[in-house]
C-alpha cells in the first residue's frame, strides 16, 4: 500500500464519518457541568442521616410513648381482669 495524499485523504474523512456519528450519539448526553448541581454521595449521605434524625423525632419518640401507653392500659385491663374474676369467685362463694 503506497501512502498517498489521497490515501491519507480517505482515511481522515472515514474518520471524520465516524467521529460526527459519535457527536450525534452524544449530543443528549449530560456533560461535567450539566451533573455539577446534582448530588454527590456525600450530599446524599447528609440526607439520609437528616432523615434518620426527622424520623427519630416524629416517629420513633411519638411510637415509644404509644406502647408505654398501650403497656400501661394492658396492664390496668390485667388488674381490671384479676378484680372482677376476684369478685366473681366471692359471688360464687356466698351465693349471689
């Protein structure tokens, strides 16, 4: 293969082809600065730690409380039970 002017003339416009093809596959690709103001993973780790925070105090506290409470109902309902099964065994007894 002899190099030519012609020669070299063919391949850089074979590759000329190629790279607009490539351009126009690229074209709707987001660039460095197109992903600049997106989060990073440090960004989304400090936002997932907030959400811990937000959730432990809107949710978790409130949620602890209501089975506190819950606990302490079940534990009246228990002694209410035990009282009237009490009161029922002396009905019994003297024949009310």
């Amino acid at each position: 293969m002899e190099l030519t002017k012609e020669h070299f003339d063919q391949q850089l416009g074979a590759l000329n082809h190629w790279l607009g093809k490539i351009e126009q596959r690229m074209d709707g690709m987001a660039t460095k600065t197109d992903l600049r103001p997106l989060a990073t993973k440090a960004d989304v780790r400090e936002g997932v730690e907030e959400l811990a925070r937000i959730i432990a105090t809107t949710v978790a506290k409130p949620m602890e409380q209501h089975f506190a409470e819950l606990k302490a109902e079940l534990a009246m309902h228990q002694r209410v039970q035990r009282l009237e099964n009490d009161i029922n065994k002396i009905k019994a007894a003297l024949h009310l």
